[in-house]
C-alpha cells in the first residue's frame, strides 16, 4: 500500500483539471532557464549542454502528454500553457539568480 492510500477519496474531476493545467504552466516555466541554458552556456561544456537539452525536451513531452490529457478527459483541446503569477514569479528568480557573478 502507498502512502495515504488507505485513506485516499476518490477524488474530483476538478482537482485533476487544475492540476493539469497548473502544471503545464510550471513546466512551461522551467523551458526558459532551459532554452537560455542552451543559447548561452558555453559551447565547449558537452555535458551542460546535453544536460540542458534533455530539460527542455522532457518539460516539452510533459507538457504536451498534461494538454492531450486535457483534451481527452475535459474536453478542452486548445489548451496552451502560459506564464501566470507563479512562473512570473519564478522567471523573475531565475533571471535575478542569472545575473548574479559568482566568484
């Protein structure tokens, strides 16, 4: 048994709805460190540069499994992810932490 199973309720459509989309947002988010991660890095470091791919293909794969969801159990197939306060926020840490000389 998994933790909590014993007392997991069945669970509503609308949670599963949010979630979805609340998430397609957050791995829209992480694609912009990734995507500069790719234009900016180094051309030299093969592994950051492997490393960077790999993010941005899995949050791309991510999220598009998280829309065909959508699509397939709530009838909403023209769903696009999109920056909201959280990703806003969490961009702007990014770009804060980007910016900064470490040394």
């Amino acid at each position: 048994m998994h933790f909590g199973e014993k007392n997991r309720n069945p669970g509503r459509p609308s949670f599963d709805r949010a979630f979805l989309e609340n998430f397609s947002n957050h791995h829209y988010g992480a694609l912009v460190p990734s995507l500069d991660c790719q234009v900016k890095s180094d051309l030299n470091h093969d592994e950051l540069k492997h490393y960077c791919e790999g993010i941005v293909e899995s949050q791309k794969r991510d999220i598009n499994d998280m829309r065909d969801q959508l699509c397939k159990r709530f009838n909403i197939c023209d769903f696009q992810p999109s920056g909201n306060t959280n990703i806003q926020t969490s961009t702007n840490r990014y770009e804060a932490f980007a910016s900064r000389r470490f040394g």
